[in-house]
C-alpha cells in the first residue's frame, strides 16, 4: 500500500460503526499512515473527488434504511447526474456491520460497495460484512489486512473527532424543554414502570407529524459520576481545556470549552455503556500493573473474545464497573485520554405520541423504564429510561435537552384513506400521535390493533381509545395476552378480523402500520397477513408475498421496530 494519507468515514446509528472506525484510526497511525476519521454526514462529500484511500464502515438500520448521520451522503452519493468517473482516482474498501437476523442484513455496505465502483472506484478488498450474530462479534481481519503493508509505531494521543451537523434546536443546541410532568401510568403490580412524560416546547420553534421522533441527551447518576472520579482519582471541580494534538482532528464539537471534569463525566462520558473491545485494548497500554496488564490483553485480543464476552457482554457489566475491578490500572489513566477510552453519552430516540394539532406546545413520550437482572449482583438499568424516570418537576423545575428529527412512519396526506396500526405496549406511542392529528383533521378511518397483559395494569390511553370509539372516530381491537389461559396476541385479533382488513387494504387503498419490539410480533403480524391475502383474497401464496412486497413498496406497509 502506498504512503498516502486514509480517510475513514462512518455512518453510525448506535456508536458500533463509530468505535470500530476509530480502533480503524488508531491502528492506521500506529502504522505511521496519515489517517482522518469522520462521521460521512460532517464530511464535505465533494472533496472525495480528492480522496486517493477512503475506508467506509457503515451500518444498516431498521428496513435496509442508511443511519441518521450519513443520510445526506446517502442522497447524494446516488445522484443520477454524477458521473461514471467520478471517483477513478480514488481505493477504497467497505466494511458494513449487520446483523443476519434481519432480512436485509448489511444491505447498506453492499449497496454503497456497488455504487462506488458505479462511479469509478477501485476496491482494494472484497467487501467486508460483520455480523453481530458471529460468537466473535464483529471481524478484526479487516483492519489486519487493509493495514498490513504499512509500518509499524508507537502508541499515540488521541483526540475523537466532533461530527455534530449544525442547526438549532439540534445535538449541537438542544432545546431545555421544562418537564411538565412525569406520570406512572401501569399498574402497581404491573412488572414494568411505563411513564407518559409530557415537556412545554414554547418558544423553541419545534413542530413535528405524527411519526416524528425526539432525541434527548440523558445524564449520568450522581454516585456513579462521584464513584468514577474517585476510582480514577479525579477531582470533580477541576476545570480543563481541550487541545487537538493531530493535525485534522477536531475535538467533540459539544463540549464547552473550559469544562470540568463533573460535567464532563456527568453530562458527557458514557460510563454505564457496556464497553468495546478497543476498551481493554487500549487500557492495557495505558496499565502499569503487570497482571492487569496482561487480563486486559487477554481481553483486548482475538483469542480472548470469548472470555470477554462472559466477563462483559453478557452480564452486560459497565465500562464504570470494569474500571473498578482494574484499580491499579483506573488509578493510572491519564485524564487526556478519558475521551479516547469511553464513548461520548449518546441521545435517545423516542416516538412522540402527541399531536400539536390536540396539545399546542406540548411534547408527549410513553417510556418503559429498563431494568432487568444479570448474573450481576446490581440490576440493569437504562440510562435514559432511569434518568428521565429520576426527574420530578413536582420537586422543582426540571429541564431536559432535546430535539426533534423525522421519523420512519408517514401517514397519507390524502384525505379519506383508511389506517390500520398495530402496535402492541409502547409501539402504539406513534400511532396515538397519528390518531390524534388525523381525528382533528376530521379522518375517521382508524383502525387501532393493541396489545398488552392485562387490561387493569398495562392499557395505556384506555379511556381516551374509548372515547374516540365512541364518537365514532376509531375501531379499536385489544388483545389482552394474561387474561385467559391461552395467551392471545394481536396477530391474532388480526386473523379473527381478516375481512376487515382485506376490504381496507384491497378495497379502500387503506395503508398499513406496525410499530413495537423487532423479536418476533413483526414476523408474526406479516405471516397472519400473508394467510389473509391467501383466505380471503384468494392469492397463491407467490402472489401473496408479491402483494405484501408491493405494499411496502409503495409505503403502504410500513414498520417501526427496535430490539
């Protein structure tokens, strides 16, 4: 490989792009190459014409969708008017991470791999596709044999690189919104504390649509922000100024400058995240306690990742917890390289479940509260979920940082056409937001399927469904899966209803919504409809799957699910 400086670019939905391209970065300049690494959307797209030695590592999202931050390069990338030599000068190599249990695994990094070479490009490699399902999670190869004809260095400083857009209210500026209220709204029994958490958007100049999202910036605990500055030895108070130390890199970009280390580690540095490989990899360099040292080797190598994975992955044990069971080497951790070591709090996304049209410069969400044991002895917990459940404007003002983006669900802007929305728990968030908007626009073709336990503990909106029903705004199915012996689910309901649904979809256009956990309920939900495009509508079943592929097609069967 020649001596040329090399540019990695990412597209990220969870961080795991992002930290494999960095580990990517680091290794490149122990090797003494030039290397810059950027997510793709912060990437002057127009400059790859300049580009001799790009690395692109993307992941794919919800139904073969790019990630957020590489949207727009996606966009462009596929303009019909570039042309087919647009990137001859230019050697690049894909690694896409996916996961095979999804139908359209890594479908992103092979698409992208098709249309670099479309415009003129030269892989250096085949394409490289991770899969987070493979006992040893995702490839290090990779980086061995792009990497392995370049020298060999030192260890180095580093600095992450801020890939923030620009806008307000955005990551870069979030709006405070004050917290109007934070209500419980299952049961006391129930197994679960679901919350339905309303925010005041006045004066932020935020609007959204039914299917829109809103990300908010969670925060660290007290005791474990308190906990993580002893084990490292810092004092809280102390205040910093960061300073790139390579040329190109720029620090995180929403990081004020001074800061403290408080509202450092308490605002930004993900301590509760279940750390990544490059975690121990580069603690082990930074260790100067031999047996340490060679644990976190261990744990850091190829052969060790099974072992990692009982220590770590499955337990789901903490970078803050992992710290802690290393002292000598916490203790020795050189405050410059804090941001090296952990990755920066990343923003949550949930479905809004309000309309402006109903609540004027108001803000709805409907949060489960994660929380589930491990072999651990301290119970699992979200940090988003629990923090947000922390807060009490009853106590005082509460203001959280947020913003809106869109969402993956669209509802028809044509008026008269029906909607049929499945969403069992806390899927049917959007599709309140949905019925509420196209109920004060007068819409009356609502179809609701909603699932959960029990009636009394987890029927979230009962009296406000009821009430629509009975204005004759709504059809509102329930399946109740825990109140008689054998347990019945929305796809169920759905079968029972067949006709109704084959009329709305073949007869009325109607357009169909899914939206919950990605486990099992969607594969379950699409074979019901496929037995219901066979029994009612009378399709072969090549045909049947042909009319359920044309309907997502044409949106008229949406999806929105997460794991």
């Amino acid at each position: 490989m020649p001596s040329a400086r090399l540019l990695v670019l990412f597209g990220s939905q969870t961080g795991t792009a992002q930290d494999v391209s960095e580990r990517l970065g680091r290794e490149a300049r122990r090797r003494q190459l030039s290397c810059r690494v950027e997510a793709l959307d912060s990437y002057p797209v127009v400059n790859l014409i300049n580009e001799p030695l790009v690395i692109f590592v993307c992941a794919t999202t919800g139904q073969g969708d790019p990630p957020d931050n590489m949207k727009n390069f996606w966009r462009f990338i596929f303009r019909r008017s570039l042309p087919s030599t647009a990137l001859c000068q230019m050697d690049f190599a894909v690694l896409g991470l996916g996961d095979s249990s999804y139908a359209k695994f890594n479908f992103v990094a092979k698409k992208l791999h098709r249309r670099l070479l479309q415009l003129g490009g030269s892989a250096l490699l085949p394409m490289c596709l991770g899969d987070d399902q493979h006992e040893l999670g995702w490839p290090s190869k990779f980086t061995l044999q792009f990497l392995k004809d370049t020298p060999s260095s030192g260890p180095e400083e580093l600095c992450a690189a801020g890939t923030d857009p620009q806008g307000p209210p955005s990551e870069l500026q979030p709006f405070l919104a004050p917290m109007v209220s934070n209500q419980r709204v299952t049961g006391p029994s129930h197994f679960q504390d679901v919350r339905l958490i309303e925010f005041d958007i006045s004066g932020s100049g935020i609007s959204f649509a039914a299917g829109d999202l809103v990300l908010i910036q969670p925060e660290n605990t007290a005791s474990h922000v308190q906990q993580f500055c002893q084990v490292l030895g810092l004092d809280p108070e102390q205040h910093f100024t960061l300073q790139p130390r390579e040329p190109g890199v720029a620090c995180p970009t929403r990081l004020p400058q001074p800061c403290s280390v408080r509202r450092l580690v308490s605002q930004y540095l993900d301590i509760a995240s279940v750390p990544r490989r490059s975690f121990f990899e580069l603690l082990a360099c930074l260790s100067p306690h031999e047996l340490e040292r060679e644990k976190l080797r261990e744990f850091g190598s190829a052969l060790g990742q099974e072992e990692l994975c009982e220590y770590c992955t499955r337990p789901r044990r903490t970078a803050l917890e992992v710290l802690c069971d290393f002292p000598h080497t916490a203790a020795a951790v050189p405050p410059d390289y804090l941001l090296d070591l952990l990755p920066l709090i990343r923003p949550r996304a949930f479905s809004i479940a309000s309309s402006l049209r109903a609540h004027p410069s108001r803000l709805q969400i409907l949060v489960a509260v994660v929380q589930y044991q491990t072999r651990l002895r301290e119970p699992r917990r979200g940090l988003c979920s629990s923090w947000l459940a922390s807060l009490d404007p009853a106590q005082g003002p509460v203001r959280v940082p947020l913003w809106v983006r869109s969402g993956g669900l669209t509802f028809p802007k044509t008026p008269d056409v029906p909607v049929i929305m499945v969403g069992p728990g806390t899927g049917v968030a959007p599709f309140r937001a949905a019925i509420q908007e196209r109920v004060a626009q007068g819409e009356t073709g609502n179809v609701l399927f909603f699932g959960c336990r029990r009636r009394d503990q987890d029927f979230y909106w009962e009296a406000e469904w009821e009430q629509l029903q009975a204005r004759g705004c709504l059809t509102l199915v329930t399946a109740f899966s825990r109140e008689q012996e054998q347990k019945v689910y929305v796809q169920h309901r759905l079968r029972a209803l067949g006709p109704l649904v084959w009329e709305l979809l073949d007869g009325r256009g109607a357009h169909f919504y899914l939206a919950g956990n990605a486990k099992y309920m969607p594969a379950d939900v699409c074979d019901t409809l496929l037995s219901i495009f066979r029994e009612e509508g009378g399709l072969s079943g090549p045909d049947a799957a042909a009319y359920l592929a044309q309907l997502q097609r044409t949106l008229r069967f949406q999806t929105e699910t997460w794991a």
